[in-house]
C-alpha cells in the first residue's frame, strides 16, 4: 500500500503571539517547515539559525515572503561550538524581547558500518546531534530560568533512538541520547515552569536523508511504514507545534513519536 501525502494543514493560531528560535532551519527539511509553521500559528517573531550564510539569507527573505511575518530574522551559528550558541541566545533574545518557544532541530547523520567508522565520523556525528541539542537546551534553560516567565523547548530526536538500523550506530546513538537529555533536563526545568518535549520521527524524506541513503534503503523503509510513504516534513511540524503550544500544558520529557511503522 502506498497512500498519498493528505492535503496540507492550515494553522490554528497554536503559538499566538509567542516568538520562537529554530536550529538548522535554513534547509528544505524539517527546520524550515517547523518555521513555516510557526509563522501559520500566529508566532510574533522567529530567528532562524543556520551554518549556511547563503541558504539562511534565502530562507530568511522566503519565510517572509510567505508568511507575510516582518519580524523573521537570521543568525549564523554551530551549534557545536558554545561561543556560538551563547550568541545565538543572545541575539535571539535581544531582537525578540525575550525568546519563548526553542526547537532544536541541529543534527547530522551519515550511513556508515560501526566496524568501518573511525572516530572522528562518530565524534562529528554526536556532537552536532547530541552535544549541539544539550549546549542550546543547557544555554536556553539558564536564560529561562532568569527570566522567570516560564517557556518550550523541543528537541528533534528519532525514531532510531529505539529502533535499530545497519550503519546508523552513531545516529541512533546520538538521537537515543537526546532522548534521554531531553527527560533528565525536563525534570530540572519543570521547577522553573519551562517544558522541554521532542518528536521522534521515522522518515521524512529531506535533502540529508537522500544524500545519505540509497534508493534501496529509502524504497525499504518506506515500505515498512503503514501508509507506505515517507512523512512529509510539515507532517512532523505539525506535532511540534502542537508540543510548542499551551495544548501540551501538562506534557513534559516525553518523547512522541511521528511515524506509522508496521508492528
């Protein structure tokens, strides 16, 4: 069975009036649809981060475009280097009066056999996914805290952080660990009323995935899949707009899955 992607959702005004933060939100993949989406759920303001000058500068003037939103802005920052994540907190803070909502979508995946990988593949691998996602919740959850008005957070993780697949050891691993970074500081965060949620997506078919896996594993998997299809990126969008809105109040370091996976 191979079903078609249903019609695109329109918003509801989930995050009306909130201003959010997103990593890696310059590409054609889940980041920049989670930005479109927030724009289509009232946020006020949204700065989109990025490695990439050109492809932030593109999607900056896109989003406003679209949305119609003025106040979309752009900061280069690695998530893998603290000095820059500092500065991306800052600046997001300062441009948009304080930021509300932060999604970590930063990662970076490759395929490779765990008895052909050397380190410094698994080493890029975690500490883009893994280490960039604690470094901007760690930075986030002080200037929360400071503040004292509360606020979201929500990771990206993966599905492989509880399923396994050949030459995925170092994803999975990293995204495992978001999910448990994502529980542990849920608990810390709770005290100073901010939630901090992730989605765990099975396929989404965006540009990292297709450079990174042959026809034959992206046909396998989506058979796999209930409705015999990838996810559309907005699809996962959708549920972390719902993690980033006041109708997940009560939910905190719980990780939800986005996917249709058979058994």
């Amino acid at each position: 069975m191979n079903l078609k992607s249903p019609d695109y959702v329109p918003g509801h005004g989930l995050i009306k009036g909130k201003s959010v933060l997103i990593t890696a939100a310059a590409g054609a993949g889940i980041g920049f649809a989670a930005a479109t989406k927030a724009a289509e759920e009232g946020a006020r303001a949204i700065v989109l981060s990025d490695i990439h000058e050109g492809r932030l500068v593109a999607a900056v003037e896109k989003l406003k475009t679209e949305s119609g939103l003025a106040e979309v802005y752009g900061k280069i920052g690695n998530v893998a280097v603290e000095e820059d994540v500092r500065a991306l907190v800052d600046f997001a803070e300062d441009t948009m009066a304080g930021v509300d909502i932060l999604i970590n979508n930063a990662g970076l995946g490759t395929s490779k056999l765990l008895i052909e990988m050397e380190d410094d593949e698994w080493n890029r691998v975690i500490d883009v996914t893994l280490n960039g996602t604690m470094r901007m919740t760690r930075c986030m959850m002080k200037v929360m805290k400071a503040r004292g008005q509360g606020g979201v957070i929500v990771n990206n993780a993966s599905v492989l952080g509880w399923r396994a697949q050949k030459e995925q050891a170092h994803y999975a691993a990293a995204k495992a660990g978001v999910m448990a970074l994502t529980r542990c500081a849920a608990l810390e965060a709770a005290e100073f009323n901010v939630r901090i949620n992730a989605v765990a997506p099975s396929i989404v078919l965006h540009p990292m995935l297709r450079k990174s896996a042959s026809e034959e594993l992206l046909a396998e998997l989506e058979s796999k899949e209930a409705y015999g299809r990838a996810a559309e990126a907005w699809e996962v969008a959708n549920v972390m707009m719902f993690l980033a809105s006041d109708y997940s109040s009560y939910m905190t370091g719980e990780i939800v899955p986005v996917s249709s996976q058979k058994g």
